[in-house]
C-alpha cells in the first residue's frame, strides 16, 4: 500500500471512528442531563440486596423508590439503615445471605444522621402517648382487633420501640423514597388528621389556602429546602408551611408543638403549657405562628383573625361547662351511670361513657362537634365551625337537657318549658365587634342579644377581661379587643347602616326579596294539586 | 445618484484595487486538487461551528442571567418558556460538544497527513492553543448552567488546578475567586465565557488563518499538482457542509435535548462527580494513577502535543521510520481517548 492510501486510509477509520464513538458519548451524557433521575452509585452490600430482592420479586418498587430518593444519591444504603446487632429486637437472619438485618428501623436510627430532627420531633406531640393515659381502655367498646388497623395505625406515630425511641418518621416521609415533597403533601397530614373528631384536611380544603392549592398546587415544586431562612417559596401554605417550614424568620422545625398556642384538641380548650422549658410560654408558641403567618398577612388581619379564633376556643369552654354540668349532675342523681368492674370504671361521665345518650352526647360534643368547631375557627373553616361545629354543640345540648327533663329533672324541665330566645345561650359569651373581613354595616342590626341586653357588651368585656387577667389572651390581644370594644360602631358596622348609600342598596335588595318571596309562595306554597293522596287520614 | 456612486463619495478608495485584492484574496485563492476529498476540509467545521455559537451564544445572554440565585432559573426560562429558547439552547450546548469533535478530526487530518512540519510548525502550535481555547470554552459554559452535575463538575475541575506545584492553588483562587464555588466563580466565568475568551479565540484564529494563507495549504504528497479557484467550488462545499452541520446539530437537540438537572445546591455533594463528557480521558486516566503523577504525565502530554512539530524530526533520521512512529503514536492517542471516553460513560 503506498503512503498516500495509508495515509487516507488512517484518516478515514480514525475520523469515522471519532465521530461515531465520540456522538454516542456524547448523547448517552446529554441524555443523562435530561434525565430527571438522580445518578446513583449503588455500594457492593446494596447490591447484593438488591439483586436478590428483584430475583425473588420481594418489595421490589422499594427499592425503586429508594434509587430515587437523596438516600440513595447519597450513598445511603441497605444496611446503613437496616443494620442489626444480634439481640435487637428487630433482628433477624436474612435467611438467602446470613447477615443480621433489623426488620424495623425506628428514630433512633434516623437519629444517627438526623438527630436533630428526631430531637425536635421526640419534643412534639405527635410524639406524646396522651391517649394511652386518660380512660385508655377504648376496647371495651371498640373490639381489639380494630385497633390494629383503626386507632394505632395513626397513633404508630407516637410509637414507644424496645430501644427506647419514640415515633415514626416515615408515616409522613414514605419509605423508601423518604420524600420531601411527599411529606408536604396536605394529604400526608390528611392521611390521620381527617374525619369528624378532628378534620384538618377537610377544613383546609375548603379554606382560600387550600383552594388556592388546589388551583395552583400541581406546578409548585414542593421539594423545597426550608432550612436556610428563606422566603416561602410558594404561593400559598399547605399544612407544614405553617406548622413546620421556615422562613426569613423562623427556623424550619420538626416539632409541630413550637407554633401552637392553645390545647385545642383536649376536652376543655387551654393554653399549652407543652415543653416549655423549650419552647417557652403560650406566647412565645404563637409568636412563632404569627412571624410564619407574617409571610403573607399584615398584622392587621392575622392578629384579628386568631384573637377571634381564641375566643372561639374559649367559649368552647363555656359550653362545655354546661355538658359537664349536666353529666356530673345526671350521674350524682343515678339517672346515668358508669362502666365498671368492682371499683374499677372503665368510662368517665366528662371524658367518655359508652352505653347511654348524654355521655355520648356529651363525648361528641367535645371530641367531634367540639373540636371541629374550634379547629374550624383556627384554620379557615368556616363551615366547619358553623355548620359542623356550633349547629352540632347547640343540638347536642338541646337534647342532652331534653333527656334530663324527659328522665325526671326538674331544672331541665324548666328549660324545656322556657319560651325564652336566651334559652339557648344558657352559658356565659365571649364576642369581639366585627371580623377580620371588613365592615359590615347590617349584619349586626339582627342579633336578639345584641338588641335586647343594653348591657351586652359590658358583659362581654368583663368576660373577656377576666380572661386576660387568667392569661388566656395576651396584653396584645387584650388592648386589639379593647380598641375594637371602644369603637364598636364603627366594627360592628352599626354606625354606617343608615347612610344614604347603604340604605338605597339595602333598600333595592329588599325589594328583590319581596319579588322572590312572592314567587316561591304562587309557586310552591300555594300550589294544591288536584289528584288526591292514597293514605287517608 | 445612484447608491453607489452615493457610497463611493463617501469612500472614495480605489475600487478596482479593491476588487482585485478581493479576487485574490478570496474569489481565486488558490485550492489544491486534493481539498476536492471531503475529509481534507474538516477545518472548515470548527470554523462554521465557531461562528453558529456566536450567533447563538449572543441569543443566549439576552435572556441568561450569571448569579446564583438566577443563573438556573434563567436557563430553565430559556428551555421552558422562551420561544425556541431550547433549540438555540441545544444548537449551542452540541455546537460546544461538535466544535471538539470536529476539531479532534482536524487534528487527526493534519496530523497523519504531517502538515505541522516545516515550515508550519507555528500554526500547529496555534492550533493546539485554540484547541484548549475550546476546552476553556465549553469548561466555563457548562459552569454556568448551574445545575447540580455542572456546580460540582466545576468544583471538581478548578480542583484539579490546586495539584499543580506551586502556582497551582493561586491559579484555584484566581478561577473561583475565592477559595469556593462561589457567585464570584459564576460572573467570572460568565465573563470569561462571553468575554475574554471569544477576542481571544479570534485572535488566534486569524493567526491560524492568516499562517495559513501565507504559506498555503499544505499538499500532501502522492497527489497530482494543481488548483482551482475558491470560489465557486470550495465556496459552495462549505456551504454544504454549514447546512449539514445544521442539519445534524438540529436532529441531536431535537433527539437529546440538553437538559435542565436539579439546582445547584452547594451543601450537599453527590457521590457520583463527572465533568463533561470531553474530560472523561483526563478523569480517566487521573482515577488510574495517583493525582500528582496525573497531573504530572498530563502536563506533559500537553507539552508534547504542542510541540510535536518538533519532537517528530528527533524520533529518527529516517523519514519513513518517522512517519511510521507517527502514525503509531496518533493511533495511540486516538485509541486511548476513545477508549478512555468509552470506559468513563460505561462504568457510569
């Protein structure tokens, strides 16, 4: 071959073989940079596990989820988590490889990397094994095996293990993807907190936040990092932005405690009093809320909105004083009684009773009615505290004294026989003029109280003073009511019902309803049909 | 008055010379026969890729912001919202990625065919100079989308500067501006990118070019003697060969989009590290031996490519003999770097 042919020929198979090998390359990389999978190196053990997992088709989508999760792109992998020690607990023989595998990882291994978020979450309530402590023994009236999938399926989350560590980090961060934009996810936190004893999922989806969500929701990236106190990134809060993120202000926490103010969820409403060594007083708890709520708000709507949202709570109390009141005296006069062996009882006349109608009216209207009430005012749930809430307690109270009276008590009878509209306030009253929303200027024209008591607002203040002299409300709180107490006119709107603007717009309203009236009285109400019923009476 | 006679009063230069200056200078430079071989105009390549990145290098900046809280998002703005943001986004990143290329077979060319020897050892020289130009090039553009594989990719690229003796934590500091990956390390690429590197990449192309026309293409031997005129033969061959360029280029973006990746985020390191596909020998061949006999053999393979030109007339006395140790040489270059690249993409 001469040189030139040589020559050709070197060039020819080394530039086609440049070409060829080098776009391949190149492509398999741009295609990686495409690739919305993380790249992961997986180490010889994980491998080993692996392998065997997909040949024998065990839990394989774990494994999946694990290659996509900052684990695995970390380098974190099966027996980091997994490992075991002969004698633990969870130990056991893998039996295709004789390694020792724990069956169960709980906090204390999470612990090893992320101490800090086990710390603060050991520190919450989720971690707290309140329902264990007061009338535990539901069984009697829900069956054990229902508790395997009912109440401790939830409840795992405050878990006591045999080493000592409490909870379950992966009922909000699933295995094995342990994601982020997962455990933010509404529906994570709805997963337990829904259903009528405590609906926070339901009573976010019907609030702006959650519509708002619901709306835009699909295209926010919800894997944010909130660790660098950094504005809220997205538009508006799911669950944890309030409970638990961080922002310019507040450092992002695991411990769902450090924001809460008020014991909302416990028979009588009261100011936590939770870990304060830690977290400090009920003050300091809603100042943390208030800086997060600051993201968005003024001071000048979200200070009103959660004042009004106390208050709620605090006159959940005096409706619950008259459920107590009423199952206490219906006890004590033998009309209801408890469960019991010997002279140990196994129902509470004012926490639970199982088997007659004012305990259960009584339960229900604290652990369902009672709590959707005040969770409803706290979080935007406007039907949950009206129709859900308020309507369902002044049901059950009606037919709690109903009961009393039918069963012989005269102070019952007496309420039963009153005509009087008071008689369905028979508890004490907390109110603030107007809302959070704006002026209204005839909304609050109506209210019997309000127009028969002169002396209501006085009455008011003195309650609510009393419950900012307890430290039920802040000097804050008390000076934002006292401020709306003394220009109530111009709150509760009163002041400007009969301007001129007012009157016109109310007065064609008016008219509007008198055309509506007329027509649903010709349409329906007047209406007889001339085929007559088959029942005769 | 005519528009012409309008521009002459305003330039008033002596057109025919113009003209004929024009004609041989350009319109009938001299061709040699054997640049009628396709594979004999592989320096036209780098040269239209050069000018097509640019182009759309330019389209870039206008939307493309250097900090780090906006460098990522500008380029997702780029791909998702802008319109054909992610062609002219894709016809860039392939464009860097085919500009190697397309100069790896220049290289090869000139390099089996020894038109570095006498007298065109400089332009060699310059060659290899805007060979690293281009690596520079693409090094700083991939730093600048500022996803997760290019922040550390850069980290681990400046890194690799600290292992030079003496200078070399300097040379880090200087490239980062600090001793992180930093915003600082961001606009100083960015301004190395659109701003010291191009001047200086067309400087050295002139040379490239004006050494070129000096001395003419080199003719190979075994070839009949002749020429023909620039235009219009070669002229529409490179022609062809821009809109097959395009045409490729376009078909890649369009089949392996450049992609986006996750933000940058500093604090937390990957285990996996890669630079971009053209260091895979290098990293390679580091990961093989230890760092400093790496960085070492590295500075001198360096050393010897640039001055090749020179080393190749000392192998032997022999011409054949030469040429024959050459071209074993080449051939291994060309095998390690593909077989490198190769074993780098496939253990990853």
């Amino acid at each position: 071959m001469d040189t030139v042919k040589a020559q050709q020929w070197l060039i020819g198979i080394f530039s086609t073989l440049l070409i060829v090998i080098l776009i391949i390359v190149a492509s398999v990389e741009m295609k990686k940079s495409a690739s919305e999978k993380p790249y992961v190196e997986i180490d010889k053990k994980s491998a080993q596990c692996i392998t065997c997992h997909e040949k024998q088709n065990i839990a394989v989508k774990q494994v999946e989820a694990w290659k996509e999760s900052k684990h695995a792109v970390m380098g974190i992998g099966c027996t980091e988590c997994h490992a075991a020690e002969e004698g633990d607990f969870d130990a056991f023989k893998c039996p295709q490889s004789d390694v020792l595998v724990a069956s169960h990882p709980t906090p204390k291994d999470c612990a090893e990397c992320h101490d800090q978020e086990v710390e603060e979450f050991e520190n919450s309530k989720h971690a707290h094994q309140f329902w264990l402590f007061a009338n535990a023994d539901r069984s009697i009236f829900e069956n054990p095996i229902s508790a395997r999938h009912g109440c401790e399926q939830c409840h795992q989350i405050s878990n006591v293990w045999p080493d000592g560590s409490v909870g379950e980090c992966d009922a909000c961060h699933p295995k094995h993807s342990f994601s982020i934009e997962v455990a933010r996810q509404p529906e994570t936190c709805g997963e337990c907190h829904i259903g009528p004893d405590h609906p926070h999922i339901e009573i976010y989806n019907e609030s702006k936040h959650g519509n708002i969500f619901a709306a835009r929701g699909k295209d926010w990236d919800m894997n944010y990092n909130t660790t660098n106190n950094e504005p809220i990134p997205i538009e508006a809060p799911v669950c944890v932005t309030c409970h638990m993120d961080g922002n310019e202000t507040q450092p992002m926490t695991h411990d769902v405690s450090a924001r809460l103010a008020f014991e909302s969820q416990a028979p009588w409403s009261f100011r936590t009093v939770w870990d304060e060594e830690n977290l400090g007083t009920w003050e300091e708890k809603r100042g943390r809320m208030e800086a997060i709520c600051a993201s968005c708000h003024s001071p000048n709507f979200y200070k009103i909105y959660l004042l009004t949202a106390d208050l709620v709570n605090l006159q959940y109390n005096e409706m619950r004083r008259m459920f107590v009141y009423w199952t206490k005296k219906l006890t004590k006069d033998g009309k209801i009684s408890q469960i019991k062996v010997g002279d140990k009882t196994y129902s509470n006349p004012v926490i639970n009773g199982w088997d007659e109608k004012p305990e259960e009216l009584m339960y229900y209207a604290w652990h369902h009615e009672g709590r959707r009430f005040r969770h409803g005012a706290m979080m935007m749930g406007a039907d949950y505290t009206q129709w859900h809430g308020i309507w369902e307690l002044q049901e059950d109270m009606v037919e709690m004294i109903t009961w009393a009276a039918e069963h012989g008590d005269a102070e019952a009878q007496k309420w039963v026989d009153s005509n009087h509209p008071s008689k369905f306030a028979p508890y004490a009253l907390y109110d603030i003029p107007g809302s959070a929303w704006g002026i209204p200027t005839r909304t609050n024209t109506t209210p019997f109280l309000y127009n028969n008591y002169p002396d209501y607002w006085e009455r008011i203040y003195a309650n609510v003073e009393e419950a900012y002299k307890n430290n039920l409300l802040s000097k804050d709180q008390w000076e934002l009511w006292l401020e709306r107490y003394e220009n109530r006119d111009h709150y509760l709107g009163t002041k400007y019902k009969d301007n001129e603007a007012v009157k016109e717009l109310f007065d064609m309203y008016q008219k509007r309803n008198a055309i509506d009236k007329k027509a649903f009285n010709e349409q329906a109400v007047k209406l007889d049909l001339p085929g007559k019923p088959f029942y005769k009476k | 008055m005519s528009v012409k006679n309008w521009l002459k009063e305003r330039f008033p230069i002596d057109y025919a010379k113009f003209i004929e200056i024009n004609e041989n200078i350009f319109m009938k430079e001299p061709i040699p026969n054997h640049l009628k071989k396709w594979y004999y105009c592989t320096g036209a390549t780098p040269l239209i890729l050069l000018a097509l990145q640019i182009v759309t290098g330019i389209l870039l900046t206008f939307y493309f912001m250097p900090s780090p809280e906006m460098a990522y998002e500008s380029v997702r703005h780029i791909t998702q919202d802008v319109r054909l943001g992610f062609w002219v986004r894709g016809l860039h990143r392939w464009g860097s990625n085919l500009m190697i290329i397309a100069l790896l077979l220049h290289m090869t060319r000139v390099f089996f065919t020894a038109s570095y020897q006498k007298p065109r050892e400089i332009n060699w020289m310059i060659g290899v100079i805007l060979f690293f130009l281009t690596l520079t090039f693409s090094f700083t553009g991939y730093a600048l989308t500022y996803n997760q594989l290019s922040y550390w990719a850069t980290t681990v690229g400046t890194n690799m500067f600290d292992a030079v003796p003496v200078i070399g934590h300097s040379i880090l500091v200087f490239m980062r501006g600090g001793e992180e990956v930093t915003a600082n390390t961001l606009t100083r690429f960015f301004t190395f990118h659109v701003g010291m590197l191009p001047p200086l990449i067309i400087l050295f192309l002139a040379m490239h070019i004006i050494i070129l026309r000096i001395h003419g293409v080199s003719e190979p031997e075994g070839y009949e003697k002749g020429y023909y005129s620039f235009y219009p033969h070669h002229f529409y061959k490179i022609i062809i060969i821009t809109l097959f360029v395009l045409c490729v280029l376009s078909t890649l973006t369009i089949i392996y989009p450049p992609g986006l990746g996750t933000p940058a985020d500093p604090t937390v390191t990957p285990t996996h590290i890669k630079p971009e596909w053209y260091f895979f020998p290098t990293y390679r061949f580091l990961k093989l031996v230890p760092l400093n006999i790496g960085i070492i053999v590295s500075g001198l393979f360096v050393v010897g490519m640039i001055f090749w030109p020179f080393i190749e007339p000392m192998l032997s006395k022999n011409k054949s003999t030469r040429t024959k140790i050459a071209w074993v040489v080449g051939a291994m270059v060309i095998i390690l770097t593909v077989g490198l690249s190769v074993w780098e993409t496939v253990v990853a």
